[in-house]
C-alpha cells in the first residue's frame, strides 16, 4: 500500500445557512475548505437563472476537489487519522501489527538485557525459591501491567485513534472546560473529530464530575500538573533509555572480549550514543523499513533462545506460573526482595508505548502484536534465563549473553546492538513528538521543528531537545558507568508515567463512558494499588540514582508550567485590553488614518475582538492598509483538524472598512508547513470567495424572506451567537436526503440570479481586493511583553519578571514561529501588566 502518494480529498457535504438577523457584517462565516478549488464551490453568476432554485441549493451542497484555504501543509498522507485503520482487513492488520514490533515494542524487547541481572545484583541466589520468585515476579507484572492494563483498557481511551498523556488530556478538555487557555469556541465544536458522543445513560454523576472540573480552579491547576508531570517524566525516558539500552547490549562485550573493562565499555557507548543523536536530523524514514524485521527477528532469537534454554537446562521452572512462588520469595529475602522487586520493573519499560504510539496503528495491530508475539517470546525469554539460573547461579551478572550458545554469540550480539537502536530511536522520536504536543496545547516555549519527511506527518525533528537529550545521555553513562546504577534511576521514571495514565483513565471512565461506578473504581483500585506497590519500591532507590529522573521531571515540570502560566496571564491581558466595537465606530472607515493600497495581515492569538495591538499599528504607522486581515492560529484539542473543517472567516466591522478574521485551527498532531507565496494566494481567493458567498446569502435572504418570511425568523434565532459556526458546514444527512429535503422548497431562481448579477457593492469590494492585492501584502507582527505589577507577589515576579520572560526571548521568534516570510515584516511592540 503506498500511502506516501495519495492525498486525502474529503468527500462530506456542505449546506448553505442563514446565520444571522442583522447587518451582513455582524455573522458571515465560511469555511475556508472550498478555496483553491478547480471549480468555484458556487455556480457562475450569469447562469443562475437558468436553473431553478432546488436545482441551484443542490450544486451549493456538492463539494469540489479541494485544497487547504491557508494550509501549505506538503500533503496529508490518507489513514493518517485513526478512523480510517477501523475498517481493514485481516491480512492488513497483520501487516500492520509487524510495524509495531519495530516502533512500539523495541524498548519493552530489549529489557530481557538487563532485568535479572539487576534483580540478583539486589538479591543473590541461594536457592531455586529465588529464581522461581524473581520468574513468577516478571510474569505476573508483564501479566498485569500491559496485558490487563494497557491492551485491554487504555487502548480503548483514545482521542479519535490518538494515544499517549496529552491525547488523554485534550480528551478530558473536550468534554469538560479544563483548559486554562481561555479561547474555546462553540464553532470548535462543529469540528467532527471535536463531536461528543455519551454511550451510557449514568449522566447525573458525569455531569457532577463536569461542573466541579470547570469551576473549581485548583482542579484545572491539578490535572494539568499531572499531564504535566506525566510529560515531564516521558521527556526523562528519552535521556535513560538510549543510556540504559545501548549499554546492556554493549555489556556483552565483557568477558567475551578481552580486556574490554569498564572504560571501554562507557566510551563504546557513548560513540553509539553520538552516532546515534547525529543521524536524528535526516529522519527515520530512510532506515525506518528495517525496524520491523530486525525487531521481528530479535523477537524470534528470545523466543528461540529461551526454548532452548528450558530444554537444556530445567524446564520445570514454569512452575513460577503458580503466583505462590512470590509468597514465599518475599518470606525468604525480605527486605533484599523489596529492592529487587524494583528491578522487575525494568521488564514493563516501554508499556507506555504502546498507548502513546497508538496514532500511527489500530488498537486491533498493537493488541495483536503484544498477545501473539511480544508476549509469548517475552515470557520464553525469561523462562530460559531462569533455567540456566538454577544450574549456573554465579552467571546472573552477564545472564543473558551467557545463557547464549557459544556459536550464535555474534549474530546475537549485533541483532542485540541493533534492536538496543531501535528501541533508543523509538523514545527520541516519541520525546519529539511529545515535545510537540506540548508546544500545540501552550505548555511548551516555541522551539524549532524540522519535519524529516514531505510524505509522513509523524516524522519531526527538534534540534534543542535532540542534543540535549544527547548531552544527558553521555552524562548519564559518564557518570554511572553501569548498567545497574542507570537500573536505579529507570524505574522511577516509567512506574509515575504509568500512575498518571491510571488517573487519567479513570477521569475519562467517569466523566466520558459514564462506566458503572464500581466497574471505574477497580481499575484505579487494581492497577494504581500494583503501581504504588512498584513506586514506593522504586522511591527506595533514591540515593543510589533515583533522584535523576526526579530532577529531569522537575525541570521539565517547572519549564511547562511557567510557559502556560504565562501565556495565560497574556492571553487574559490582551482579551481585558482588546478595541472595543464602540470605538472603531468612532474612527470610521478611515480609521482615523490615511487607508493605502494594499492587505495586512496582523497576526495575533484573539478569536474574538480587535487585538489592542492594532492600535498601535494605527498610531505608529502613517497609514494603514485598504483591507486589514486579523490572522489566528489556534490549536484545539484534538489529534487532527480536517482540511475542510479547519478555516472560519468573518468579517470585522461594517462592509465599507474591509476587516476580516481568520481563524486557523489546528489539532495536535496536525504538521505546518507553510509557503508564504502560496499563503498569499490562497489567503486572496479565500477572500474573494468569502465575498462572494457573503453576496450570494444576501440574495438567498432576501428571496427566502419574501417567499417564507416565518421560516426566515426561526433560521435565524437558531444562529445568533458570535462566533458559533461556519456558514458552509458539512451535512449530517446522506446526499438522496438533503435533495429531497431541498427539493420540497423549489423557489424562483431569477431574482436571485439578477441580484446576483447587479450587485455593485459586491463588484466594488473584489475590485477593492485586486486593487490590494497588486499592491502587495504585508505581515504585522505583535511582540508583547507581559510584567507582574509593582504590588504582585515576590514569587509572581520572579516567575514572570524573570524566568517567563527569559523563556520568551530564547524560544522561536514569532516571524520564524509564524512561518511568514523575512520581508514585508512590519512588527510593533506592547507591555501587558499582570
């Protein structure tokens, strides 16, 4: 299947709408989707006449080839959003579970590396009771952790096919009011991947959830500190899993290589290490087709392997089936087996994955994946390791290279290598992506992001982080030189990303699937009780490297929450100091200045209102722009924002002072890749289109009030809100009944084909628009400066006086945020005290 040539053309109907009472410039919306089309998404004028008016309403609800009005974005890759892998076949989703073994399952594949030499290094083997406790500790967590857990709830509480910490999040915000960020709209809601759907009838009690969220302030701080947390601790797994991987599988090399120590190894590992952070910039598209087969085949020598090993050595150890072998384990070592129970974490590393890479699968490919490959060979893999145990219990230092027959150690050890690769790509590639989520949902300074492919949406690069992340990484191996040390510090951070996902989940259960209230409460009861059990173990190793994630954690933490609170505080300043409506009346269509040739284009965050910042502009510049367009880029949560449903136009102000709004909303996952000689003439014909749609609901009013003037009054109560939808939406009837629906109310065409026809105001605003256009468009940027007042708090200041304001001078500047070319910039400056 070569989805790297198709493009996605939607196909859903539109339907023309009677959207306001008042003047035409109060509530004109259009969706932007039909700009760019071959075909006008309206008739030609002069043949309006010739088709009666039924016949006319059904050409408007019949939607062109389109391109995105605005977006430039390279292509959009069809099955890029979840809905679309529901449908497949068998024989797909088998081929679709292969791909996840390399992307998914590389860093739980790996943990056959390291964990029992972690667990025996806590506690030694005196008898088989110690190796069939440790065996039947990593079943039953394997068992309980991602196979209960996360394939066969968490799965199922995905955003529109979407996984990981935020996807939860912009859920949650969905269905109630939570984000802090202030600029939701009722047109957002319209967005059919933003449509709510409650399948249970236990409403009252999510309802309840729902207004204490909203209301309650310190509820919305929480559960954003928990995503944050989560996210914080997510970004920690990418600088220790390439250390910790890349040194269990160069760890081999110890005792089969003489007189490769310690030293050696470090060095080794940090060569692979800066191999492998130097080669993120080109991508993983170009090597990306070999992850599956070399994680497949690394899968097959566990399993292999660990078949052999039971053979050889002891089979009987699949008595550690029988959970009562970890009784006796805990009685026998008892506070040594509290140590080592953190050592068993180690072999869930990586489960997260399977929830935050859900967007590029099905839930179907990855349950099947974990359920006939991963797990099995996991639980073979072990098991062999445990029987070469009970006959070699002095070898759990380097367990899993000497329970390798002799002759398959090299091919073993580069398929090892190579898998201990993959798995470190994988986490770098979901720490950018995370990273990204982040910046689209206002948690996140702006950096800059590369995407590495024209063809694949999900493929970015983020300079900053990635040498970052290198630059811990080599820290990390410099400093703890063993793969136990780095052991300490892993488990921490994979135990709280897992507890965030339980409470997460458990808040979509009660306020999004209504679950029956005991049925909810278990999963917390179950799954958190395991978690907590594995945090307070893991929480023991503090001193001996624990406190790594938790510093990584917290500065991440402490980074994302100063970006939102301050851009909150902004936000909140500039909707408190926005132009009102009274005082542009005032100015007049001159706007109190001298009106020149040409269109601006102002960018700024409002997605309602005149920004202050316009005032600014008014006074500073000599003369202002014959048409003025306020710009919006607004994320909403949602993984992706399809192409037809991603613009709002309206118009500002009355018709003589040729003000527009564009809104452009974006989901989180949704890539930007803007051209700005292509902007700008999308941006004109979607104007020009705007105007003559604005023109041609005018004569469907005038026509429609003369022959049904009570059906005109009810259309218009029902659309009376400021910003509530655009005025060319999809149709949630097939196309047979929207015809029949519209063809009951056949109504003469003439009039309005004459309307059409003479209409002169319409004339004189495209003729107006030419007349901009040739002379140019020009950028208007905004950089606003935010300051606690003199009687804020100590702390206020320091956090916005210093810390967001060092945030904001070091992150993306908004020309290059903004992708707006580097000429025609005109930029002017304002200080927002809060």
């Amino acid at each position: 299947m070569d989805e790297e040539d198709r493009i996605e053309e939607a196909s859903s109907n539109t339907s023309l709408r009677r959207v306001g009472t008042g003047s035409s410039s109060d509530r004109r919306w259009v969706d932007g989707s039909e700009v760019g089309s071959e075909t006008l998404p309206f008739p030609e004028f002069k043949d309006v006449a010739d088709y009666s008016f039924g016949n006319l309403r059904r050409r408007l609800m019949k939607k062109p080839k389109r391109a995105d009005s605005l977006d430039v974005e390279a292509m959009e890759i069809a099955g890029v959003h979840g809905h679309d892998l529901k449908d497949i076949s068998l024989l797909g989703t088998i081929g679709i579970a292969f791909q996840t073994l390399g992307v998914v399952y590389g860093d739980m594949g790996t943990s056959p590396l390291y964990v029992f030499s972690d667990v025996f290094s806590k506690v030694p083997i005196r008898s088989e009771v110690d190796v069939l406790g440790a065996l039947s500790l990593v079943i039953y967590t394997i068992a309980v952790i991602p196979l209960a857990k996360y394939v066969f709830v968490v799965l199922k509480a995905n955003d529109n096919g979407e996984g990981g910490t935020f996807a939860l999040y912009s859920l949650i915000c969905r269905y109630a009011k939570v984000n802090k960020l202030p600029n939701q709209q009722p047109a957002d809601e319209q967005i059919s991947s933003f449509r709510l759907k409650l399948p249970t009838p236990e409403l009252e009690r999510a309802l309840g959830i729902k207004e204490a969220l909203e209301t309650k302030g310190y509820l919305k701080t929480l559960l954003l500190l928990l995503v944050l947390m989560g996210t914080s601790m997510i970004i920690g797994d990418g600088i220790l899993t390439p250390a910790m991987s890349v040194m269990s599988a160069m760890s081999g090399l110890q005792g089969e290589v003489e007189g490769f120590g310690t030293n050696a190894l470090v060095l080794s590992s940090i060569v692979i290490l800066v191999a492998l952070f130097s080669i993120q910039r080109f991508g993983t598209g170009k090597v990306g087709f070999l992850f599956a087969p070399v994680l497949a085949l690394w899968f097959f020598s566990l399993g292999s392997i660990g078949i052999y090993n039971l053979l050889k050595y002891d089979i009987t150890v699949i008595r550690a089936l029988n959970p009562y072998y970890i009784v006796l384990f805990f009685n026998k070592n008892s506070k040594q087996a509290w140590s080592a129970l953190g050592g068993c974490v180690l072999c869930i590393t990586g489960a997260e994955a399977m929830f935050a890479d859900l967007g590029h699968f099905s839930v179907r490919s990855i349950q099947m994946a974990f359920t006939c490959v991963v797990f099995p060979c996991l639980l073979l893999a072990y098991m062999g390791q445990a029987a070469y145990l009970t006959q070699h219990p002095d070898a759990s230092a380097r367990i899993f290279y000497d329970s390798v027959p002799e002759s398959l150690f090299w091919p073993v050890f580069v398929i090892a290598t190579l898998a201990a690769m993959i798995a470190s790509q994988a986490m770098i590639s979901a720490t950018f992506s995370c990273v990204k989520q982040a910046m689209a949902l206002g948690c996140f300074p702006r950096l800059k992001i590369i995407h590495t492919s024209r063809k694949r949406m999900g493929q970015i690069y983020i300079p900053v982080i990635n040498w970052f992340l290198m630059i811990m990484c080599i820290l990390v191996v410099s400093i703890f030189r063993s793969t136990t040390h780095i052991a300490n510090a892993y488990g921490i951070a994979e135990v709280g990303v897992m507890m965030v996902s339980t409470v997460l989940v458990t808040l979509v259960m009660l306020l999004i699937w209504q679950t029956n209230l005991f049925l909810a409460l278990c999963f917390p009861l179950v799954f958190g009780s395991v978690e907590t059990i594995y945090l307070l173990a893991v929480l023991t190793k503090i001193l001996e490297g624990g406190w790594v994630p938790l510093v990584f954690a917290t500065f991440f933490l402490t980074i994302m929450y100063i970006w939102n609170y301050g851009s909150v505080l902004k936000y909140q300043s500039e909707v408190r100091e926005r132009i009102s409506m009274d005082f542009m009346r005032e100015l007049g269509s001159t706007l109190g200045t001298i009106r020149i040739p040409g269109i601006g284009l102002l960018y700024n965050e409002l997605v309602q209102g005149i920004p202050s910042i316009f005032g600014q502009f008014l006074l500073t510049l000599p003369a202002i722009h014959s048409t003025i367009v306020f710009v919006c880029i607004k994320y909403v949560p949602v993984p992706v924002v399809p192409q037809e449903e991603r613009f709002l136009f309206r118009r500002v102000c009355p018709k003589d002072y040729h003000m527009f709004r564009c809104i452009a909303r974006y989901g989180y996952k949704d890539v930007r890749k803007e051209d700005s000689r292509v902007f700008e003439q999308l941006l004109i014909e979607s104007l020009e289109k705007f105007l003559r749609c604005e023109a041609l609901e005018d004569a469907l009013e005038s026509t429609l009030t003369d022959f049904d003037p009570d059906r005109v009054s009810v259309a218009s109560d029902s659309y009376t809100d400021d910003l509530m939808a655009p005025l060319i939406r999809r149709g949630k009837r097939s196309e047979p009944e929207a015809e029949q629906e519209l063809e009951t109310d056949v109504l003469p065409s003439s009039s309005v084909g004459a309307s059409m026809e003479e209409d002169p105001a319409l004339e004189y605003e495209l003729a107006a628009l030419r007349e901009a256009t040739d002379s140019g468009l020009t950028y208007l940027l905004a950089h606003g400066d935010v300051r606690a007042k003199k009687n804020s708090i100590f702390l206020k200041k320091l956090v916005i006086n210093y810390l967001y304001a060092f945030l904001r001078r070091n992150c993306r500047a908004g020309a290059a945020n903004l992708t707006v070319p580097h000429m025609n910039i005109l930029q002017a400056g304002m200080t927002y005290m809060v």
